[in-house]
C-alpha cells in the first residue's frame, strides 16, 4: 500500500501566498548574475548576424595526429572538412572556420571561448564534444568485435551576447573489427569512433543549420 503524499504547491497554500517572487533574493546568485541582468537574458531575443561567421572548436581533447596513422588523420581530417562543407553551405553563413588548438584558452569556460572566438572575429561558435564507451566482444574464430556507443555534445555561443541559444546531444552505437590493412585492433577502433563522431556530429549540424536559417 503506498503512503499517501501531498503537493505543498497543489494544496491551495502556495497561491494564498500574499506576493510573486521576480527574482533571486540569496544572496549567493547575485554574485554570479544579478536579477536585473538575468530577467533580461530571459526575455531578450537574440538576432543572429547575417550572414554570420561560425567557429568549429572541438574540446574532448581527442588529437588524430598523435595516432601515427596516416589512414586515420585523413579520414579525420576528411570528417571535419564534411562539416565545414554543411554549415558553408547554409544561407545564412558567410563563412565557416576551424579554430587552431593554439587558440584553446588554458581555463575553458563559456566566458574564455567568448574572447577566443571574438579573437578570431567568429559572430556564432559551436563547440563540441564526444565520448565513447565501448566492449571487447572475443571470437573463436576471427578477429575480435568492438561495441561501442557514441555521445556527442554541442553548443552554439551567440558570442555578442554570450547566450547559447542551440544546444544538442546525439548518441549513436557502432561496432567494427580489425579491418584488413590497419596495423592492429586499436587503429580499427579509433576509425570507427572517427565515424560515430562525424555521424552524430553531421546530425546536429544539420538541425543547426535549420535554426539558423529559420532563426530572427
């Protein structure tokens, strides 16, 4: 038998309450942000260029040149140009960039890739990343199999107003074995993760670029 519960908010004495609350009276949330500002981030509209400079910063720290596979840093290489090829290809973009490691600010949050990207005078950055998680699956006969699961993360920063106003997850799974021609199990499974982060990855581009055409 399940005990009994009640709602403090559905019970008539949360409307009775004599006023509405507008804003944060603790006083730790007026350090960060103040209710002033908050309200109007919350109401404002944000009026995306046109045509607009976007930004591709990948931050999972994931490097295909450290691989010493030449297969695997073209087909990363040949990933990331897909990508750039999409988002150029939308109306609204006037160009579409890849920014230099160089450019990754020592303290990675949304404020320092704010300056980076205004550095390189990007009006929208969208950073991503992914991560894999993935299982040996033994054969008696034949190669090992790979299963794996794929999630990537991305977040368009309107740089002007430091308002994210796309955001999206897509996780996709993926299995593979060592491929005739690659040097050993651990090239044929970064090829595979290469093409599940390019997969998820094209996704939301494509959903991206749908905001940004139909965005104010």
């Amino acid at each position: 038998m399940g005990v009994p519960s009640s709602s403090f908010v559905s019970s008539g004495i949360y409307d009775r309450r004599p006023s509405d609350l507008l804003g944060s009276l603790f006083p730790a949330d007026q350090k960060e942000i103040d209710n002033e500002s908050l309200a109007a981030i919350l109401n404002g509209t944000v009026n995306l260029p046109r045509p607009a400079r976007i930004g591709l910063l990948r931050v999972d720290g994931y490097d295909a040149y450290w691989s010493r596979s030449e297969d695997i840093m073209r087909l990363d290489r040949a990933r990331t140009d897909e990508l750039l090829a999409t988002l150029k290809g939308c109306a609204r973009v006037k160009d579409a960039i890849l920014i230099p490691r160089l450019m990754l600010p020592e303290k990675r949050t949304i404020s320092t890739f704010r300056e980076t990207a205004a550095r390189c005078q990007i009006d929208e950055l969208l950073v991503y990343s992914s991560t894999h998680e993935y299982y040996r699956q033994g054969k008696v006969w034949g190669p090992d199999e790979f299963h794996g699961y794929c999630r990537v993360e991305a977040v368009m920063l309107d740089v002007r107003t430091g308002v994210v106003p796309f955001t999206r997850i897509e996780i996709n799974d993926y299995q593979t074995k060592r491929q005739a021609g690659d040097a050993d199990d651990w090239e044929s499974l970064r090829k595979a993760e290469i093409g599940a982060t390019a997969a998820g990855l094209q996704t939301i581009v494509a959903e991206l670029v749908k905001f940004v055409e139909s965005a104010n």
